[in-house]
C-alpha cells in the first residue's frame, strides 16, 4: 500500500504542476451542466495510522529513522488488527454505494441541476485521463476515502472535495490550480473506546450487517454534508471558525460550530481557510430491537383514528 502510494506521488509530481489558487468566491450554481469528477481509489477499508512527530526522537537524521520504525510497526500492527473487520465487510461493495449515493444528490442548486459525472475507478486513471487532456478544463473533483482510525476510536467516510482548473503548459504537463478544497468527514465512534484489542472486539460484536448499514448511513451523511455546504444555508457559514466552539452527542462534545443535527447525529463545522471542513458525528450502537409482534386478538384496528387521539407526526430531520 505505501509502495503504491509513493509511485502515485511520484507520477503526480513529475507529471503536472499543482497549484493553490487565490481563494474566490464561487458562482451557486457553479454552472449549468457543470462537470463533476469522482476518484473512487479504494477497494477495501483502510486503517489510517497517524506519522510520528519527527521531533519526538530527537529530530535529525537519527531521529527520522527511528520515527520511520515506530511508523512502520505501528502501520503493520494496525494491518493485522483490521483484518477481522474487513473480513465483515468483504462483500460491501463502499464505490456504488458512495456513486449511487453522489448521483442521486449532488444534482442540486448549489452545486448544479445537471451535473456531467465522469467517474474514475483508480488515482492512476484519474491522473492518466488528466495527462492526457482527456478531462474538462473545469471541473469538481470528489474523491472518497473509507477508514478506521488506528486506535479503533471510530470508523470514517470522508469526501475531499476540489473545485480545479486546468490548463496545458508550453512543456505539455499540466497545470492544475485549486481554487476551493474542503473535506467532509463522518465519524461513527465508539460509545467507550478502550485499548485497540478491545476496540476491534466492540466493532466485531456488532456484526457484518450493522457495520455495513452504519457505513451506509456515514456514506449518505458525507454526501449530505457536501450539498448542504454549498446550498445557500451552507455557504451563509463559511469561512466562519471559533476554536473555542463545540457540539453535543450522547453526553459528549464533539469540536467544532454546530452546523445541523437529528436523531442521533450532529454536524460541526471546524478549522480556517484551506482546513475549513465539515465534520458529521453518530454513535456506533446495535441495530435498534425490532418490535414485538401484535397478538392476533389485537391486530384489528379501526378504519380511523379519531383526530383527538392521533399522534403528531414528527419533523423529518435529516437535511
């Protein structure tokens, strides 16, 4: 996998030129038939294990080489932890339900009504059709990412999303400028995480069909997030940022401006600038207890309810 990623880097390095540019505001819609790109890179859940702080072994030479042991052993125990829980998930298929859930969504007002997908399955591909001028000079770039944390904290769905630029340089590379890039990231943590091991445990006891459904859920809800920023709402918020700031779910506080929230989750908004990113929080609990069955004598209702008696029906919620 680290094999894989450096060759990817490299290619992307000696390939084309990239370039932050000049923050600006975004036309809403970003135009009529506006091109939308999805990288869908991965095939299997990750686990992502944080770098070491070079300084923490005495920074230099030395220090790097001891920092790249510690990360690499941390990387191989993360590997071998994961395995069982990818094992659940061995038949989710992560790329259509994210492609299912990004077509039927990001058709809105404030991305655009008619948008003109060009999915790629691999980075590789992406940055090849790139290469070789095969993709539009404009376009909104999503490229999803499925993970657990190495501490077995939380599971995550995150789209990072990219409003590029492109244009050919007289040497046949290409340019490309990065005029807005945010990452809309959904956490599903555990209610009491404790040490790995048994956090790998808590997330087995769950089962195969309840990991899937909550990754489901996270999959919806990172998308959700996406169309809600740069709806007119969203956008009315951004560039807004408070440290101090800070949202509540089940009894604990997530950081970050509260943005949304419905049963059992809650959105926040976090970081400045280029780090300005939506964060969507749940809890990871068993599937709810389905309900008793109705004894035959009481399965007949009648017709009509009288209207004293009828419920109000709740608000929906979700956004």
């Amino acid at each position: 996998m680290f094999k894989r990623l450096l060759m990817t880097v490299a290619l992307v390095a000696t390939t084309f030129n990239v370039s932050a540019a000049k923050p600006q505001a975004l036309p809403m819609p970003l135009g009529e038939q506006y091109p939308v790109e999805v990288v869908l890179n991965q095939q299997e859940i990750a686990v992502d294990v944080s770098a070491t702080n070079p300084m923490a072994a005495g920074g230099g030479l030395l220090g790097a080489l001891i920092v790249a042991g510690v990360d690499n052993a941390r990387t191989k125990n993360a590997e071998e932890r994961i395995v069982p829980l990818r094992d659940m998930l061995i038949t989710y298929r992560f790329n259509e339900a994210m492609e299912q859930a990004i077509r039927a969504k990001v058709p809105s007002p404030g991305i655009t009504e008619s948008p003109a997908f060009n999915i790629q399955s691999s980075m590789l591909g992406a940055i090849d059709a790139q290469n070789r001028q095969q993709l539009a000079p404009y376009a909104l770039v999503l490229t999803p990412r499925y993970a657990f944390d190495n501490k077995f904290h939380a599971m995550t769905v995150k789209i990072t999303a990219q409003v590029v630029e492109r244009s050919v340089k007289s040497n046949g590379k290409t340019k490309l400028a990065i005029s807005f890039n945010r990452v809309y990231t959904h956490h599903v943590q555990l209610p009491a995480p404790g040490e790995v091991d048994d956090n790998v445990k808590a997330w087995q006891a769950l089962g195969g069909p309840r990991l899937v459904e909550l990754l489901d859920q996270a999959v919806l809800h990172s998308v959700d997030m996406l169309v809600f920023d740069f709806s007119r709402e969203g956008r009315a918020e951004w560039g807004k940022f408070d440290r101090r700031a800070s949202a509540s779910i089940d009894g604990r506080n997530v950081p970050g401006i509260h943005q949304r929230a419905g049963e059992g989750w809650v959105w926040t908004r976090t970081g400045k600038g280029y780090l300005e990113a939506l964060n969507g929080y749940q809890t990871a609990k068993a599937a709810p207890a389905a309900p008793a069955s109705v004894p035959a004598e009481a399965e007949a209702a009648p017709a009509t309810v009288p209207a004293a008696e009828a419920a109000p029906v709740p608000a929906d919620t979700m956004p």
